[in-house]
C-alpha cells in the first residue's frame, strides 16, 4: 500500500478546511483572547480542532475502514473532542470549565479502547510471551489512554510546539509500525503525520489558529491509540520504549511540572507557568527558539527509539 496517499489527504483536508474555519471562529468570537498566562498578544481563532478531528476521521474510515482502531477513534476520540471543545467555548468567554466533569468525560474515553479488545496486554523477551493479568492490562490501558491526551494538551502553549511534537513522534511510530509489519498502524501513523504537518502550517509562530483544547485531546487520544494497538501490542521489551521515547518532550514536560507543583504544594491540575516552554522563554529564548529546541529535544527521542527498535528487534 501506498502510505503516502492517507498522508496526503488527511493533510489536504486540513489546509483546505482551516480557512472557512478560522473566517468561522473569527466572526462567530469563538477566539483565545490575551491576558494572564497567556502569551500572544491578540485574539487568536480557537477552532482549529474542526479541522483536526475531520481530518483524521475522515481519512480513517476511507483508508482504513470499520476496524477496533477506528471504532475505537470515532467513540473516544469524539468524547475527548466534544469535551475540549466545550472547555474551548468557556475560555472564549473568558471562564474556566470545571474540573470534574472534564475528569469523567476523560476517564470514560480512556475506558473505550477495552470495550473494542484495544490494550497493553503482554510482552514479547527472549524466554517467551508475558501475558499480564487482566487487572494490570486495564489499569495501564486506562491509565496510557487518560495521560496521553492531557500531556499534550499541557504543552499546548506556545506557537507550533504541540503539533510539531506529534508530528515528529508520528513519523517516529510509523517506522515502528512498518518495521513490526503493522499496516493498520502504518496508516494511522500517516494519517496523523499529514494533519499535524498540515496544521503546523498555519500553528506555526506567528499562529493564525490554535488547535485548543478540542484538537490537543484528540491528537493525544488518537496517538495514545495508535501506540496501544501498535507498538504496545503483543510488544516486544524494547517496542514498548517506542512509543515511551516517541512522546518523551510531553512525558518529561508532564513530569517535571507534576514535581514541581508538589513541592510548592500547589493542586496537581492547577494550570500554572512551570512547563518546560515557560521555563526555557524565562531564560531568554523566543517563542521560536523554544519550539526549536524542544523539536531537536523530540528528534533525540525518536532516533533513539528507532535505532533501538531497529538494532534490538528481538528483546
């Protein structure tokens, strides 16, 4: 198969889609307006996830077809994208969504990939297969499914970072999943390489759209998918690294925040100016040298995942 065309035209449909989007949210004031934490300094269109979710979805069912992933997609994903954008539609106005109804919306989405026989459920090491008890396989499901989306969604906050780190970790997981002889992986991995290249295009500083809380979900949620039914997968001890070191900038971004809030005793979800991008910008380096770092800091991570999945393929 050629995976260059689910690449292509998951990528078109976001090109195309962004502008009527973005002439959307820009009259109807569905806008990120300045102030506080916030570091643009004019109101930016906040609808950028459309585009996003109909690109994925949209190229899911025409290349890959009615399959767990994509049911898995379509019902998760959807929960976590119409949660985002609810979260969305407050900060337009200038309100924070409560926490706890955001919570169950995210643990019920995280649940779903069990429901279509989507988990962790073992690992492949030179004695033979490890199956893992059920318990265990729902619990680190459940907990891959619910982290993922919000690691993104935390480094969601300077221009270009949070759809370039996908991007990146996407070409990453598609290596993987053709070396593993995964196509349906494969594809996944193209299709969410083309839209969030396509959406970099215009997220990129200066950003003419944010892909808000809406987009980051979902992409978090799609990528935390396309891991579990990947390299997760009846996986090998390395591959399970793949995906581990493929997100390593929101895992470690994620990591040290949740440190630091501890130590100053601070709620775990407060939203706060301790991620890594507000550190580095602290430092002195623009909104494009800290997206350029960060991305050099992904590409690390990913080249060490592949060259370990590709020189310790048995372990």
């Amino acid at each position: 198969m050629s995976y260059a065309i689910p690449w292509l035209t998951a990528m078109l449909l976001v090109l195309l889609l962004i502008p009527p989007i973005r002439s959307l949210a820009l009259r109807s004031g569905f806008v990120d307006r300045p102030g506080g934490r916030k570091i643009h300094g004019q109101p930016i269109p906040l609808l950028g996830g459309a585009a996003i979710y109909i690109g994925v979805v949209v190229s899911i069912l025409l290349y890959t077809g009615w399959t767990a992933q994509t049911k898995t997609i379509l019902t998760g994903g959807t929960l976590m994208a119409f949660m985002g954008l609810l979260d969305d539609s407050f900060k337009t106005r200038g309100k924070e969504y409560p926490v706890w109804p955001r919570l169950i919306v995210y643990l019920l989405a995280a649940v779903v990939p069990l429901a279509f026989g989507i988990e962790i459920s073992s690992v492949r090491g030179l004695h033979g297969m490890i199956v893992f008890p059920q318990a265990v396989a729902w619990v680190a499901t459940i907990l891959w499914m619910f982290a993922i989306p919000n690691m993104i969604n935390f480094i969601d906050g300077v221009d270009g970072l949070a759809s370039g780190i996908i991007t990146i970790a996407s070409a990453a997981l598609f290596v993987a999943a053709l070396w593993q002889r995964q196509t349906e992986s494969a594809v996944l991995a193209a299709i969410l390489f083309g839209v969030s290249l396509g959406f970099l295009a215009y997220n990129f500083y200066p950003a003419r759209i944010f892909m808000g809380d809406s987009g980051a979900v979902f992409l978090g949620y799609t990528i935390a998918v396309l891991a579990v039914n990947g390299s997760f997968k009846s996986a090998t001890v390395i591959s399970l690294f793949v995906p581990i070191l493929a997100l390593g900038v929101p895992i470690f971004d994620t990591a040290q925040v949740f440190m630091r809030r501890l130590m100053r005793g601070s709620g775990l979800h407060r939203a706060d100016n301790l991620h890594t991008h507000h550190l580095l910008m602290r430092w002195g380096l623009s909104q494009t040298q800290t997206v350029a770092f960060l991305y050099l800091v992904e590409i690390a991570f990913t080249l060490l995942a592949v060259i370990l999945l590709l020189l310790y393929p048995a372990l």
